[in-house]
C-alpha cells in the first residue's frame, strides 16, 4: 500500500485523529482504504501533547513515512476484513500499533 495522492490529510473530529488514504500499488480502485491515526499515537510518537488540530496534523507531517509504513502492514494483515466506517473501508492506527 501507499499514499493516496489525491488525498490530503484532515482532521477526523468524530474519530479523534488525522484520516488519510492509501491504495494498492497496483492502482486498484477496490483498494482504496482511509486510515485513520489517533491523536493518541501521534502524542506517544513525538512524546508530546496533541491536543488540536494543528499540532495533529504537524505531528502527521513530521512522522507521515513510519505512519503510512504502520499502515501497509495493518493493511496487510487486515486484508479484506477492513470494514467501513461512514461508507470507506477504513481501520485505525492507535497506541497499542507499532508505529
């Protein structure tokens, strides 16, 4: 999996966290999934408060390449059990994840 370029990172206010969206390196339209990293995560990566927006999505920018890394591999132990949250396949990257 990898980035979706056509997506820019945003603030999840229900979730609590920066949604994102990857898709499968063969471009499969099917594979398009939205992860969604808590504010949470964020904090324990740069051992700091992330307590708004704009500190979650700094932390995002700062730490984004072992992010979507994490999620390749949730992904890809996950598979096709991703389930969908508000109509997108979507899973979460949270504390207890390697990220």
């Amino acid at each position: 999996m990898k980035a979706d370029p056509n997506f820019e990172p945003t603030f999840h206010p229900r979730l609590r966290g920066i949604a994102f969206r990857m898709k499968s390196k063969e471009d499969q339209a099917h594979c398009k999934v939205r992860v969604i990293v808590t504010l949470h995560a964020l904090a324990e990566m740069g051992r700091t408060s992330v307590d708004n927006e704009t500190t979650a999505l700094d932390s995002f920018k700062r730490f984004r390449s072992r992010i979507e890394a994490a999620a390749s591999i949730k992904f890809g132990l996950l598979g096709p059990t991703v389930e969908e949250f508000e109509g997108l396949p979507t899973f979460l990257l949270m504390t207890g994840d390697q990220i």
